[in-house]
C-alpha cells in the first residue's frame, strides 16, 4: 500500500469515527427499572387505573428492557410530593394531575383543566395537533421534565354539597375540596377551598372537615363512598370539563434512553390517555343510574351560579397574565379550541341534538 493510499484511507476512517463519535450519545445499556410515583391512592378508581396502564404499557411495549416500579401516593413521597421528587431525582417519573402543581407554574392548569376550558376532545385535537404537546414541552424544560398527557376523565361532575346551592351567596364560607384555577375561582366567591388529594377527601367529607366536594365523575365518585355522606350531587361542572392526566420523567433520565425507549414513553402515554377516557365514558352512565336509583338527587346549579362561576374564573385567568408563558398557552388554547368546537357543535352536536329529539 502506498502512502497516498494510506494517508486516503486512514483520512476516511478518521473522519467517519469522528463523525460517529458527534453522532451517537452515550444512551444507558441494558436494562433499567423506573420509579413512577403518583399522586393516587393505590386502587383509586380510573386515575390509578391510568397510572398502571402507562407502567405496563412501558415495560411491556420494551420487552422488559425498562420495567416501571410503580408507587402510589404515600408508599415513597405524598401526592403533593410527586414534582419535586421526579425534578430533584429521588424518583424517575410521575402520573399525576399536573394542576396540582400551580403553584411552581400557573400554566400547568391547562394541562389539567380551566375553569370555562377544553373538553377532552379539544383538548386532545389542541395537545397533538395545535401546539399543546410542544408547550407541555417548553414549560416542563424550565423544571427539568419531558411530559405527555397520559389519561383523561372527560367532563367532571359539580360535586357533593351537604345543602343545595341557590345562589352564589351559598359559596360565602362553604369549607369546598376543589384543587387548580377552579377552587381559586370558587374562593372569588367567598368559599373556603381545600386542596386534599384524592385519598383523604371522603374522611374530610365523613368528618364534617368539609362542607363538599368535586371528585372526578359517577362512577369513581361512587367508588369512593360520596353518596354515604350526601345526597346532593351536581352532575354539571365549570371546573373540569375534561380533565388531562400528565405522565412526566426526569429530563435527565429521558435522555439517557435510548430513541425508541423515548417513544415508547410517548405512544405509552397516548394510548393510556384514550384508553382512560373510554374507561370512565363508559362507567359514567350505569354509575349514575345506580346513584340515582340509591336516593342520589341530581341536581344543576342555577343560571346565576352559572354566571358567577364564569365572572371568577375570569377574574382568575386575568390575574395570571402577567407570566408571558401563561398568557401565550392560554392565546394558543382559545385559539384551537374556538377552532375546534365551531365545527364540533355543527357537526356531532347538532347530530346529538336530532338523534335524541328523532329517538325520543
């Protein structure tokens, strides 16, 4: 071999190990286990069930390769907990409702629910078509997290009330469990608001530590024992129309996967979130039967409630401007889901509509 020749090749071989040098990061070989720690009471209808479902759609999806060591609130850190343990490390991933955790960012409500917001589906068409997953995104970077959304209740009942609410004065002092924006719009309304996670709210409820409180819908309300307690239940509610459930792991961590394990997480936690939705569709309707039939009175709450809940939510929305973040989620929320229920009322409402007036 001449020199030309070898200076040539050895040039070439040089190059192309450079190259993959820049080109491959160092990923974590072999497999590895993640703790997911929740903000649910182990067994807590639906939003556990959703927890569980990414865990075994993780570990199954990568043949063992990432097993998930799922933990819920209180068996390693409480429910509140669950952010600072996935952002400093002691835990590798959280499910939870990220409304939980306004107080580190108002902005991640909309990854839960607003007062007044998205129904599950718009929130679905905003998350994974109109910019919602890049924002989850970009507010997850500022705390170290990679997010999805990863289960869904749909639309959330009002709540369980000891006395029936016949004007926004029955808010003044009400001792009321309501977590998010929404339980800062019902203390515009003079309402003592709890924050409690979802295992400690029926004793609250049973105590008399509380005068009510919104849950989740039907059914999982009816898993947990709110019709031992009370008979008022409002089946309408502003505060949750279709509340998202949020899957988030350690930036760190996430990088450290391989490409095709990151994905895994992602399609993991999409198919959880339809599949949790469907899940509580599908419970809701026999559930309220049931309730119903138990001596349960549905109720609804007045026009002018109605009107008071939409003049607070305001208020609240308002006073988060400020954050320029807020304000461009928010713009890009309004702007897909005024886009998308346009077309949702003339096309599937109007359907409803015709199909119970022909149906009877």
């Amino acid at each position: 071999m001449d020199r030309r020749s070898f200076l040539t090749k050895g040039a070439v071989g040089g190059a192309a190990a450079g190259a993959a040098s820049l080109a491959a990061p160092a990923y974590a070989q072999g497999n590895r286990t993640l703790t997911m720690v929740t903000t649910w009471g182990r067994g807590l209808a639906g939003v556990h069930d959703a927890a569980e479902r990414v865990a075994n759609n993780i570990t199954a999806m990568s043949d063992g390769q990432l097993t998930v060591d799922l933990r819920a609130a209180g068996e390693l850190v409480g429910a509140f907990e669950v952010f600072d343990a996935v952002t400093a490390g002691q835990a590798d991933m959280y499910h939870g409702a990220d409304y939980y955790f306004v107080g580190q960012h108002p902005g991640y409500a909309f990854f839960t629910a607003v007062p007044f917001g998205m129904t599950a589906q718009e929130l679905a068409n905003w998350y994974y078509h109109d910019g919602g997953m890049e924002l989850h995104d970009e507010l997850g970077q500022i705390f170290g997290l990679k997010s999805f959304l990863g289960g869904n209740t749909g639309a959330q009942a009002g709540g369980w009330f000891r006395q029936e609410i016949n004007s926004p004065e029955d808010f003044n002092g009400l001792r009321f469990r309501m977590p998010g924006l929404g339980g800062q719009a019902l203390g515009k309304l003079g309402a003592s608001v709890q924050n409690l996670p979802g295992a400690e709210v029926y004793q609250a409820l049973s105590s008399g530590a509380i005068d009510g409180t919104e849950w989740i819908g039907p059914w999982a309300d009816e898993k947990a024992g709110f019709q031992e307690v009370t008979q008022n239940y409002y089946t309408a509610g502003f505060h949750e129309p279709g509340a998202g459930l949020s899957v988030a792991t350690n930036r760190d961590v996430f990088d450290e996967l391989t490409p095709a394990q990151q994905k895994i997480i992602e399609i993991a936690a999409a198919e959880a979130h339809q599949w949790n939705l469907a899940q509580f569709l599908s419970e809701n309707g026999a559930a309220l039967q049931r309730l119903q039939s138990s001596g349960v009175n549905l109720l609804e709450f007045p026009d002018e409630v109605w009107n008071a809940f939409g003049r607070a939510s305001q208020e609240v929305l308002d006073e988060n401007m400020g954050d320029e973040l807020f304000a461009r989620i928010h713009e890009s929320v309004m702007d897909s889901m005024n886009s998308s229920s346009n077309w949702i009322t003339r096309s599937e409402g109007a359907y409803r509509s015709q199909r119970d007036r022909v149906l009877g």
